[in-house]
C-alpha cells in the first residue's frame, strides 16, 4: 500500500467511524475500488488496527470526563464509600463492553471472511437504515445521560456487536438502540463514544498481535501506522463536529446516504462491475 492510500483510508476511517454509516463498510467498498483482496489477513486486519486512530480521538476528546471517571472507579473498587456515579458508570462502560468481544470471538472467522463480502456490506447498509429511521422518530428522548443504567449499556452493547457485520456501523447500532431507550440524541452518541475505546482498542491489540507478520509482508507497517494517525486526526474533528450536529439535527441525512449508498454498491456487484470480494 502506498502513502496516497494509506492517507485516504486514514481520512475515510476518521470521518466515518462515529457517524451513523459504517466506517467498517466504507473502508471495505474503497479497498476495493483500490484493487484489494478485501478478505486477506491483512487487509482485514488494516482494516481493524487503523481505527485506533478513533479511539485516540475519543480519549482525547473525552479527556476530562475519562480523567474523572477511571480514578473514580478504582476508587470504588477499595473502598464502599466511594462507589459514586463515576464508579457505577465505569461499570456500566465495562458491561456494555462485553457482548461485542463475546461474539467478535465467537465469529471471528466469519468476520474476516464471508460477512467481508459487499453483497453483505450493501445489504446491510440499506437496512439498518430502517432501523435508524425507526429509532429516530420512535424515541421520546425523555431520559439523559444522569438516567443511564447498567441494563442501558448491556442492551447498547448488545447492538454494538451487530457492527461487526460490515454496512450496519458501531454508532448506528449503539445509536438506534440508545434512542429506543429513549435517550437524546447526545446521550446516545456520548455513549457510543464511550462504548467504542475498549471495543476499538481490543480489536486493534488482537490484530496486531495475530496479524503482525501477515501486515508486514503485506499492506505494511508504514502505511498502517500512517492510516491510524489520519484516523486519529480527521476522526477528532467528527467527534466535535457530530455532537454540535446531532444537538440540533435528525439522522435523516444519514439515512439517505445509507440507503443510497448500499443501493449503488449492490447494483454495482449485480451487474459486474465490481466483484463481491
């Protein structure tokens, strides 16, 4: 892989990892517009390691409140007295944690192959977008972040899980299921912020540990670790963006784009265009 590309998938991967549409799907429709094998090893694994540049972004991002809620919860693990809000929502961070590298183990293999393929991406794209339209006019919104419990984030985190078939998107999902427990729009997408660090971060070590060799003969550590920097800087700037967005806005834009999107990928793999994988 050359610098040129590398900056691209870096930009693709920031822009869309918190946005409702699917970074994963995204990489994977340019990978092979670029003339990848989207389900070798180390695309694959490119493909999860660049979005460390996202989790960087979101810890940055978040620096105060992380600041204040990881010594909160160690404090409470010691000591009764300061089992605070901090401490219980350090919890709940972890618990809705679970489900995603539950099954990301369990169907690992499937991950990386069959659901790679873009018959899969564009279906998915397409429709998860009824889900999202749902959860948008169906949620009262009447329930803050102050309102958030463990069973919240468990069923969040649950939703997050099905981000693993590429076209459906961690935010969309984590999204879509925030909003029908009735949560704002900000809530939401603080959560999915919240949700995506130890998500992220766990794909990106497993790869790296199980794919190092495959990158290194491969698409190349240079243009990896050049990808998760851009990741890391144009995916900033999504985050202070969407939160401004979605405080005033719906996710009918978003919707949009999905539908149009995966209805273009699709026609493209029927007629030949493009091959599936």
């Amino acid at each position: 892989m050359n610098i040129f590309e590398a900056i691209l998938l870096g930009a693709v991967e920031g822009l869309t990892e918190f946005l409702p549409i699917s970074s994963t799907g995204h990489l994977t429709i340019l990978e092979k517009l670029l003339g990848y094998s989207i389900d070798d090893p180390d695309v694959t694994a490119f493909t999860a390691i660049i979005q460390s540049g996202a989790v960087l972004a979101t810890t940055i991002y978040l620096r105060r409140d992380i600041a204040r809620i990881v010594p909160a919860f160690f404090r409470g693990l010691f000591a009764k007295q300061h089992r605070d809000r901090d401490y219980r929502f350090g919890w709940m961070v972890i618990i809705g944690s679970i489900p995603i590298a539950v099954i990301g183990l369990l169907f690992k293999d499937q991950v990386e192959t069959t659901l790679r393929s873009l018959w899969f991406v564009g279906s998915a794209l397409i429709l998860w977008s009824g889900v999202l339209w749902f959860a948008d006019r169906a949620a009262t919104q009447q329930r803050h972040e102050e309102d958030v419990t463990w069973k919240d984030t468990l069923i969040i985190g649950t939703a997050q899980a099905l981000a693993l078939i590429p076209g459906v998107s961690r935010s969309g999902a984590t999204m879509s299921a925030g909003l029908l427990r009735d949560f704002d729009r900000v809530t939401v997408t603080r959560l999915s912020f919240f949700l995506s660090i130890p998500a992220l971060l766990a794909a990106t070590v497993l790869q790296v540990a199980s794919e190092y060799d495959n990158i290194s003969s491969g698409v190349g550590w240079a243009a990896t670790i050049t990808a998760t920097i851009v990741s890391g800087v144009v995916g900033y700037l999504a985050v202070a963006w969407l939160l401004k967005f979605v405080a005033r806005h719906n996710y009918t834009i978003f919707i949009w784009y999905r539908v149009i999107l995966g209805t273009i990928v699709l026609l493209l793999v029927a007629t030949g265009t493009i091959e599936a994988t």
